[in-house]
C-alpha cells in the first residue's frame, strides 16, 4: 500500500460519499441489512474491547471479499474496492463509536495517568532529550502539536491515524535538514522529537485513542509506513508513561523537584515519587472508597437503631444458624445487593471518572461487570479491613479476602443474639434456627448469649473508624502493613476458616457483617498482594505463621474461641459424627493455634463427607499448620478434586505447601495446568481463578524456587505487559531484579511501583523497597 | 495478501553512533536516487527488492537505539521477519549491546527470526577495535549471519540487506507453508480471518499477544 497512499488520501472524502451514494443503490440493500444488523449487535452488548476487535476485524475483512463479489461493488476497479472497504470502516466506527471508544477501564485510566504526566512533563526542553540544535524549529513544531490535535476531531480509525502520519510528516521533514547536512540519525533522532511534541500537544485520551487504533484500524491496512508512525507514537506514550529520573538528560534531584513543582505530588513523608501521583484519592468526584468511608457513619447509626438486621436479616446469623430452606432467601438477598452495590458503585465510578475504579482495582484485580465476582471485587477488602490484621494475613487475591475474612468471621461460631429475640418479636424469625435445643446448649456453653461478640467487634471497629481522621486511617494502615510484613506470606500458612456449612456461603461469601465498608480497604488488601507476590525469599515454612497467629490473638478472642472449642467438644461427645461440630471445633482449634487438635477433627470430617472440598481445605490448612506440608499438599488437591475448578486460595495453598516441601517443580506444573484450563475456558465461564490470578500465583512461585528467578522475571513482565497499571508485578519484579544485583532496573521497577501504587498501599510499597535494600 | 505481494519488515538496531541510519540511506538511496528523493525519510525506509523470482517490499523500521529507549524498543519488534544488528567494528562496545538485542529479540519474536550482525565502518580499517574473528563468533553463537559493510563508500551494503531479505523470505515461505497445512487440516468453516492473523500476521509470537511488553 505504499504508493497507492498518496493518491487514496486525496481522494478519501470522495470516496467515502461515493461510499454512501452506492450503499443507497436498491442492489446493495442487503450490504446495507448486514452491515445494520452488525452495528444492532453493539448497541445491545455491553462493551468489550477484545471481543469487539476481533468483530470488527472480522466483519471487516469478511465484507472486504463480499464487496469483491458484490454486484454493486465487483464492476468498479479494484481501487475503488479497496476505498470501499475503507468507507465501510469509516461508517461502521462512526456508528458504533460511541460505545466502543474509551471505554476500557484500563485505557481511561492509562488517558489520566498520560494526562497528567504530559502536563507535569510541560517544563520539558529539547536539550533534556539531547534534541540537537539542528531541530530548534519553533514553527515546525507547532504544526506537528496541532496536527496531532486533531486525532480526536476524527471517529474513523483511518483518519485518526491520518492525523498521526501528518504529524510526523512534519518531523520527518524536520528531520531532512539533518539528512541534508550528512548527520541523519533516523530514529535516534525522531522519537526524542516526537516525544517532545506529544508531551507538548497533550492530546487528550491519547492511550484511548492509540488502544482505538490497533484494535479497529483494519488490520489489513496496518502496515508498512502506517504501522511504523503509528508505533513510534505508540513507544512516544510508552516512554512518557514510564520515565523516571533516568529517562532525561537532567539531573535526578532537578527531575524530582520539578515534577513536584509541577503539582501533584503530595507534600507527604515517603520518598518522593518521580511522578504526579494517580489521580484517584484526589478526584473531583469522590470514589467508591470514599463514599464507603462516609456511609460507614451511616451504617453505625443503623445499627444502633436496630434498624440493621431488619433491612438485612442475615448480617446477625452465624452460619449454623442457617437452614438449607434459608437458602433461597439468602441467595434473593445476596442477588438484590449485588445489582445495587452494582448499580450504585458504577455510578459513582462513572462521575468519578476512573478514580473509584483503579482502588477497587488495585484492592481486587480488574474490575469484573460480572454479578457475582463484581460485587467480590468491590466488597472484597471490606471483610479483610474490618477483622484487620489476623485476617488480612491469609488472604491473597482480591476475590478471596472477603471469602476468608467472611468464613473466619463465622469460624467463630455465633449462637443467639438479643436481635434474635427482637426478630420473633417481630415475627421475622423463618430464618432463625428451628433447633432451639442445640441453641438452648450453645446458649449454656457459651455464658453471654447475648452477644454476637464477633459482630460487636466489628462493629466497634468501625465505629472508631468512623471517627478517626485521614491520618489516624493512614496510621492504622501503616500499622497492618507493618504487621502483614512482619509475618509469612500466604504461602502453605494456614488460616482458620469458617465453620459453615457449604453451600450456603460460598454464594454468599462476601455477606457477613464484614461487608460494612471501611476506609482502610484497598491499602489493607494492597498490603496482602503486596506481601503474596513480592516474598522472594523462599521457605515460608508455615509453623511461625501459626504460632504467630497464636500470639496476636487478643486474649479476649482466644477466651470465646475456647468456648467455642469446648461448644463443639461438647457436641461431639454426644454425637462423633456431628460434621458440623467437627468443622466448627477444627475450624476454632485451628484459630486456637492447636494444629493437631483441628487435624484430627478435620480428618474426621474429611472421612465423613469426602466430597467437601471446604473440609479438605480446612485440613490442608490445620496439617500445614502442623508442619506437616505433604499432608497438606495431599489435602489442597483433594480439596481440589472436589471443586468444579480449584479456587485460587486452595491453588495458593497447594502451591506455597509444595514450595515450603521442596517441590517448586511441581507447584509449577500445578499452577501451569490450571493455566491451560482456564486460557482454554469459553470466555466469561471460566469457574476458576483468570489467568492473570494463575500468572501472578505462578510467577510468586518461580520466585521461590532456586535458580527460576529468570522465569519469574519473565511472568511479572508478562503481567505488567497486560496490566501495565498494577504495582504489584513492578515490585515483585523489583525485588528479583534487586537480589540480583541489577540495581538500576530494579530501581525503575520500584519508581513504577511507588508511583502506581495507590498512596494508601505506599507504606508498604516503600517498606518492601526498604527491606530490598534500596 | 501476501502471497501477491510479499512484504517483509526489517527492524534496523543499533546505538546511535554506529551509523545505521547512514546505512540505509545509502542501501534506499544508491540506486534509484532521482525517484526516491521526494519520499525519502529518515526514519522509515522502504524498497522494492527482487529476490530470486519474487517481488519483494522491505520496510525497514529504524529504532531509536539511546540507552534510554532501551525499555520501549520492544515495540517495534512486533511482526519482524528480520533484524539487522548494526554496530562499529571501530568500537567494541557497540558490539556488546548486539548480544542483549538479540537475546531480547529471540525472547520476543520467536528463535527463529532472521538475523543479520552487521560491522560498519569498514572503510576505518586503522581505527578498527574489533577482530573479524570476533564479532563473527557472536554472530555465529546467535545464529545470525555476519557482514561487515562501509556505509560511506558503500561496500557491502547491497549484499548485507539483500542476504537478509533472501533469508527472510525463505522463512516467510515456510511458515506461509506451514499456516496452509494448518488451514487445510482445520475444518472448511473455520479459517477465518483469526486464523490467518494467528497464522501469518502475528507469525512468531502467542496468539494472545496483543499488546507488546515494555
């Protein structure tokens, strides 16, 4: 296509409505249907920019040969077939634009993050990219800024990337003086060119429209010279987006101080990042977390009007107080609050920009539209925050946390409450146990029947922290970083879970009063990742973790766990098979610390029900508490076999069990299999962990195998490249690069991470960085 | 499309003062000089080249190759079918830098990309740093073919691209080859046009692969 290009581009405007003119020829009335019926297909969906690529690549090379063979269309010369095509795609992108361009969640927030590094950038000169002289050409310049400006004046990919070519034009033709006077340095001099126009032309939606580019330009026609520009603006943006102290001739200090100067960078403690910080805590319209932060004023003072439990009659029952007939109501309730959470959190993201999104995407991976794992994402760091720290410790992955932190909140087994009363009172007591003798005992057992201690506690947390200010959230938070830090990663490590019984709560996991929002989230959870993916160091042996857990149990919590302990003992001295007394007494002895005791109860649950893929993680979790990693390595993959797909925490589990019992290799081929299984899986019904989730958990388990660090290296490169936005590989990579003496690419991974980081998970950003040595 | 006209992109690496750029000016420019001036750039090159019996486009993408691009240069590797690794036979360090490249770009492109190790400068035979010996080991050791040229005076230039293309091609032809066998055992519906993208426009890399790593 390369010399036909000139003579296409003086005739575009009419071949486009000589386009139009012949697509109104009765002949073409069916071209017309199929290409109407195309374009419905994205007014009804909603948007997904691979799979809409892949569709309009397709339609468009599909259309390319019908217009070939078409009446309308197969008389004219071929030139004209091949402006047909280019019409089309004109038509089609314009019709569908409105639901296609930016609106990834990743671009916008890749557009904002540009944005405001351009801006920053401003004070950038020709010298600090070693422009030679040569270019100083003021008027030049300004011709490329407005040509690039106008990308965003155009719908069509095509004329989009038109504006593109012409920019560069006019660089290339700067750069002829060179050509001329001998030097040509071809592209060592183009992109510091190129770079300082665009930082200078700040275009806005610049990563959008790029993304818009690649994904709809036909791919046909992506070629040659056009590919070429096309990816020098492309490397530009990258460059832009990833520079550092490094990246220009200045000095680091005068780097640092003038991106401060800039604005944007807050006039905090931690080191200062080489960037404006991402925009979200300051946005306009205040986010997601923010508003939980608000509302959890509201919350409290529902709860204490008692008017909580009768708008969700299920935040004060403990899991065996829920019968399978509970179920459907449960499940309505659950499907209710996951439309709305839905309905309200995109609302306020979509006013807020991207700003709520990139917390609840730092705090849980990408953002899922999907019901169920929307509201596990959104919710996720809501259970871990609220039970902070013990629970934090165990959880990995977003989806996860609110898994655990709901099954450790019902670990603790909860009999009757005072609200429990209040509910027959008011006639709403269906969904109370029917078992009033085992209550009757519970109630004996347990001394204070009135309490929903567990619930109480959170509660009081959150009400101190609704009153606590910015900073005291800011110290708390530091507080369980430094906590979190100090402890094993996830790792075979166990964490107590629930007594529950199944199914119940695995659809309505995230549902326990751990919901309640709470302001330390995202950091909270941003500090588990943190912690789950950056241990390099190999061995995390289990047993401390326990016996640490042991030791941070406030006396307090280990007295009712004991009870509960003796509850459950009791029970199953009545009755040895009581499986729920036998998951809820190993739940507890394992909260307890008392590995063997859990092991032995649990190993009697495994036996009675061996197709509780809950109980056999139960006892993986007591055995690797027991050091007993074979043992629980054998438990995680019944656990597994159990499952329609194995959860990432029964994954994480295997792996970090085979990790501690020097069998990395196999972790790996675990991990590797599941991989498979899931890139293999149709989209959206992939029941087990993304393959992002499956990288991440792979690339941690490289990381701990000796000699494999290069294969880590590799994996966290591969998930910076599909998230560019996610600290968490930039650290983790940081950290390897670190221990390998690769100081200075290590030192760039770090200023990734810190900048990316979301400030709330910066104090453990710069601890890990600090404990790397840097 | 490609079978009637083939097309081949070339990426050109190499530190700045090692004269790529020269390079393909002169190999662009020697021949048909009145005709190529109007479109004569200084980035991005392209010329008709016949190998064999084949009229061929070689599109040569220049690579800005300051340290300080190092992290972005990936980019352009997408697609290569070859890559020329310029360095300065009067300057050994720049033949230090060919190994990282190729390295990366076996990473990223595939193992069997065309590679071509290309010593420029050739005409500076008393300033010369590097032994032949040498720079053809490493050359040998990545399984690139070696050349040692003088952008200046022009010696070797023709024969340096004109290898790489010859290679290129044939390797094109292969995989064009293979992605046939492929089409015809799938099923008739299927061969679509993710078919051929897997199969020929994203030769070398994951199908997966959309975004190039950084």
């Amino acid at each position: 296509m390369a010399d036909p290009e000139a003579l296409e581009e003086a005739s575009k405007a009419l071949s486009f409505a000589e386009f139009l003119e012949r697509m109104k020829e009765p002949a073409a009335a069916d071209l017309v249907r199929s290409i109407k019926s195309f374009i419905k297909i994205f007014e009804e969906r909603k948007p997904d920019p691979d799979r809409d690529s892949a569709l309009v690549q397709n339609f468009l090379a599909k259309s390319e040969y019908t217009f070939r063979q078409h009446p309308v269309w197969s008389s004219a010369p071929a030139a004209h077939q091949a402006q047909a095509v280019e019409g089309l795609e004109k038509y089609l992108m314009t019709k569908i634009y409105h639901k296609i361009f930016g609106v990834s969640e990743l671009d916008r927030e890749r557009d904002e993050a540009l944005s405001l590094r351009m801006a920053a950038l401003n004070f950038i000169q020709p010298k600090h990219l070693d422009i030679p002289e040569l270019y100083s050409d003021e008027k030049a310049w300004q011709l490329a800024i407005k040509e690039l400006h106008k990308i965003n004046n155009y719908k069509a990919p095509r004329d989009k990337l038109v504006c593109i070519l012409n920019c560069c034009r006019v660089i290339n033709n700067l750069l002829h003086a060179a050509v001329a006077a001998g030097e040509a340095r071809g592209a060592d001099d183009f992109l510091p060119v190129l770079i300082f126009v665009v930082v200078h032309a700040a275009p806005p939606q610049l990563a959008s429209n790029l993304e818009y580019i690649q994904r709809f330009r036909m791919q046909s026609r992506m070629a040659s010279e056009s590919a070429y520009f096309f990816t020098q603006l492309y490397s530009a943006a990258s460059f832009i987006e990833t520079i550092n102290t490094n990246s220009l001739s200045m000095d680091a200090d005068e780097f640092i101080a003038r991106m401060v100067t800039a604005g944007g960078v807050p006039a905090g403690g931690f080191p200062p990042p080489l960037h404006p910080p991402p925009p979200p805590p300051q946005a306009p319209f205040p986010g997601v977390a923010e508003l939980e932060r608000e509302g959890a004023a509201a919350v409290v003072a529902l709860e204490a009007a008692g008017q909580l439990h009768r708008r969700h009659r299920f935040v004060y029952a403990a899991a065996p107080d829920l019968r399978v007939a509970d179920v459907s109501a449960l499940l309505a309730a659950y499907k209710e609050l996951a439309l709305r959470y839905e309905a309200l959190s995109g609302a306020v993201t979509a006013r807020a920009g991207a700003g709520g999104e990139r917390q609840l995407a730092a705090a849980g991976g990408p953002v899922t539209p999907l019901l169920g794992s929307g509201l596990g994402s959104g919710l996720s760091g809501m259970g871990a925050a609220t039970s902070a720290p013990v629970e934090s410790r165990s959880a990995g992955f977003g989806k996860l946390s609110e898994k655990k932190a709901a099954k450790r909140g019902k670990a603790a087994q909860k009999q009757q409450k005072q609200q429990n009363t209040a509910d027959k009172a008011i006639g709403q007591a269906p969904h109370r146990p029917v078992d009033e003798r085992y209550v009757a005992k519970q109630l004996e057992l347990e001394g204070q029947p009135d309490a929903d201690t567990e619930f109480q506690k959170r509660l009081e947390r959150l009400r101190a922290a609704t009153a606590a200010t910015s900073e005291a959230a800011a110290a708390a938070d530091a507080a369980v970083s430094t906590s979190i830090l100090d402890r094993a990663p996830m790792s075979a490590g166990p964490a107590p879970r629930r007594a529950a019984p199944d199914n119940v709560e695995s659809e309505g996991g995230g549902f326990g009063p751990g919901q309640i929002a709470l302001a330390a989230l995202p950091l909270v959870l941003a500090a588990v990742f943190v912690l789950a993916d950056v241990d390099v160091g190999g061995g995390s042996a289990p047993q401390p973790t326990a016996a640490q857990q042991k030791r941070q149990l406030a006396d307090a919590e280990r007295a009712e766990l004991q009870k509960q302990v003796a509850g459950f003992e009791a029970r199953l001295a009545a009755e040895a098979g009581d499986r729920e007394a036998l998951r809820g007494g190993g739940a507890a002895a394992l909260a307890l610390g008392d590995a063997p005791r859990a092991s032995e109860l649990l190993t009697r649950l495994t036996e009675a029900a061996p197709g509780d893929a809950e109980a056999w993680q139960l006892l993986a979790e007591a055995r690797g508490a027991a050091a007993d990693l074979k043992g629980a390595a054998a438990a995680y993959e019944r656990a597994s076999a159990a499952l329609p797909a194995p959860t990432l925490d029964v994954l994480q589990g295997l792996a970090g069990a085979l990790v501690a019992d020097a069998q990395p290799q196999r972790a790996v081929e675990v991990i590797k299999a599941e991989r498979g299984r899931a890139e293999a899986s149709p989209e959206n019904g992939n029941p087990g962990p993304t393959t992002y989730e499956l990288d991440m958990l792979l690339a941690k388990t490289y990381a701990q195998w000796s000699n494999h660090a290069a294969d880590a290296l590799k994996v966290y490169g591969g998930l910076i490249a599909q998230a560019p936005n996610d600290y968490r590989a930039y650290l983790a990579r940081g950290v390897l690069l670190g221990s390998d003496g690769q100081k200075a690419d290590a030192q760039r991974m770090f200023l990734q991470a810190r900048f990316l980081a979301p400030p709330t998970a910066r104090p453990v950003v710069d601890r890990v960085i600090a404990n790397a040595g840097f | 499309m490609s079978r009637n006209r083939t097309s081949l992109k070339l990426v050109l690496l190499g530190e700045g003062r090692v004269g790529k750029t020269s390079l393909v000016l002169k190999y662009c420019h020697s021949q048909f000089a009145e005709e190529q001036r109007a479109t004569e750039q200084a980035a991005f090159n392209s010329k008709q080249v016949t190998v064999g019996e084949r009229q061929v486009e070689l599109s040569i993408w220049d690579t800005a190759g300051q340290e300080r691009f190092h992290a972005i240069q990936p980019l352009y590797y997408r697609d290569a079918d070859a890559a020329l690794l310029v360095f300065d036979l009067t300057d050994s360090d720049t033949l230090e830098r060919v190994r990282a490249w190729v390295t990366e770009l076996q990473t990223l492109v595939g193992a069997d990309v065309v590679l071509t190790v290309v010593g420029n400068k050739a005409d500076l035979a008393a300033a010369r740093a590097v032994p032949a010996a040498e720079s053809r080991g490493v050359a040998a050791a990545v399984g690139a073919a070696y050349h040692e040229v003088s952008a200046l005076t022009g010696a070797g230039v023709e024969a340096a691209f004109a290898d790489t293309a010859r290679r290129a091609l044939a390797r094109q032809q292969r995989r064009l080859a293979a992605a046939d066998a492929a089409q015809l055992s799938a099923s008739p519906g299927v061969p679509s046009w993710a078919g051929g993208r897997d199969t020929v426009s994203f030769t070398g890399q994951g199908p997966t692969r959309r975004r190039p790593c950084c």
